[in-house]
C-alpha cells in the first residue's frame, strides 16, 4: 500500500488516496517537476498474482497513452514502481456525471444531447485507435466547470477481477449499463460500448436507468430478455429524435445498433442544429387550452 507522503518514481509525492477500482488504486500526487497535480493509478499487489493481470493493465495502459482527445482525461506518464506499472493522469477537477444526476435527477433534452455528443466523440476517438472502453457509465464520465465532458478510467476490466475485490460494488456500478451479449459471456466490442452509451442517455435524459432490478444478476437477465423501455415509458415528453437514438443503441443484437458512435454522434448533431425536434408540437387544442402534445 503506498503511504500518504511517498514519493512515485522520484516524481510524484502522493498527497491523498483518491479511489478503488477492481485492478488498480487511485491517487492524487504532486509532479514535483512540473508543481502540478496528476492522479496516479498503480496495479494492485493481489492483482499482480495473476500475470494476465499484468500482461492487461500495460497493454491497455500503453494504449490510453495514445489517446489524445478534449474529451479524454489525459495520460500524462507511464512508469513502474516497486515492480507495479502505473499510469500518471490529468486530474480532474469537477463533479462525475453521476454526482450531478444524484443531485439534479436529470438534464433538459438539449443539454443531454450536449453531454451525449461530446461523450461520443470521446468513444469514438478510443475507437479509432482500437481501444473499447468496456465500462462507460456515469460514474466515469466527469463534468468540467466548463461545460466540457471528459470520459475517463479506460483499460480498467472491472468484471474480470471482481470475485476477488469489492465485487458487490463493481457488479452492481457496471451491470445497469452492459449489454446483453457481454453477461452472455462474449467479448467486449465496439457495438458493446454504443449499447452502454444509449443507456448512459436513457438515465441523462429520465434520471434513471431502463433496467433496475434487486440483484445484478436480475438486472442483467433483464438486459437480455425483457424488451428494452422506451425512455417514454418514464418520461412521456421525450422526444421522438431522442427515443429513436436510445432505442437503436440498445438493441438486443449488436448488429442492429449503430454500426460506429460516429453514427450515433451524428444523430445528435442533427438534434443539436435542430432544436425544434425536441420542442412538443402544438395541436389547435393545445394552443386553446394551453397544454403541449407530443407525436
């Protein structure tokens, strides 16, 4: 366990523990270099017992490395320590999208678009270099003091240690947003990380998610046997533009999603230049008797 105060290669003097995930520890350091701060994210010890492990948190660490995107939290350094590779990050100042939704339950149809088209630009780019999140969800996804979205904690395979750490809190914080096919035991794909970005917008848009049953273990059966919602089944006022995207991302056979996030991306930019296809239409009646209708 490193200790507060330590010094990370003889370059970053770690000041406080900042999380926990499934193969790595979190922590906020000083570049003793450059006076800045960087998160540093370092390999478990009991996660090193199995080389695969290993083997996984470089390939992918050197693949982040090579993300270079506004609306990717940067890898600034890689290194090793006391035998543990490690990743030096930007850090991030700012709330997660989950803290905001835990606050303001959710957002107006125009900025969830916002939000959605910069998420996928983040997830596209990752895609063009070959690199398939595997766990995009609001935890992950933080929300600059300017408007900028920043998709982090990529490379970490949550699932794949979960039976030896924290596993209630992995399954649980990841379940809501697999698709179907990776509870069935297949790999992890392009289409897989579109489905989780469709449910990411389903919980922006409704301020909660499609499936959400007492156990992970329900909440994943649900994903691939029960007919996925419509967002209008818990907010009536969504719009048509804005269902059709969801309900595309989240089909059952990857096949039938988009076939890239530069699809879907472009779908919302289509929302974003027209903002009248989120506004309610108006019937003669509504204009009488003052209330708005929906297609």
């Amino acid at each position: 366990m490193i200790q507060i105060g330590e010094l990370i290669d003889d370059r970053y003097r770690v000041t406080r523990v900042l999380g926990e995930g499934g193969m790595a520890m979190v922590y906020e350091a000083k570049d003793i270099i450059t006076r800045k701060t960087v998160a540093i994210k370092i390999i478990k010890d009991e996660v090193m017992k199995n080389p695969m492990n290993l083997t996984r948190f470089e390939r992918e660490a050197r693949a982040c490395a090579a993300l270079d995107h506004q609306n990717i939290v940067r890898v600034i350094n890689l290194g090793t320590y006391q035998g543990k590779p490690y990743m030096a990050n930007e850090f991030i100042k700012g709330q997660t999208l989950r803290d905001v939704l835990d606050n303001r339950t959710r957002y107006p149809f125009l900025e969830a678009c916002d939000v959605m088209f910069q998420l996928c630009g983040a997830v596209a780019h990752a895609h063009s270099h070959l690199v398939i999140h595997r766990d995009i969800k609001p935890q992950n996804v933080y929300m600059m003091a300017d408007g900028t979205v920043k998709l982090g904690d990529f490379g970490i395979a949550t699932f794949e240690n979960s039976s030896r750490v924290t596993k209630s809190e992995v399954i649980v914080g990841s379940v809501h947003y697999m698709a179907p096919e990776i509870s069935q035991g297949k790999p992890a794909s392009f289409q897989s990380d579109i489905y989780s970005l469709g449910i990411t917008f389903f919980e922006v848009i409704t301020g909660r998610v499609p499936f959400d049953n007492a156990t992970p273990i329900a909440v994943a059966l649900a994903h691939v046997k029960e007919k996925f919602p419509s967002p209008r089944k818990f907010l009536p006022t969504t719009p048509k533009a804005i269902e059709k995207i969801i309900m595309k991302a989240c089909r059952k056979n990857p096949a039938d999603r988009y076939r890239n996030v530069g699809e879907m991306q472009r779908d919302i930019r289509h929302i974003i230049e027209n903002p009248k296809l989120i506004k309610p239409r108006r019937s003669l009646a509504s204009k009488i008797f003052g209330f708005a209708t929906e297609d």
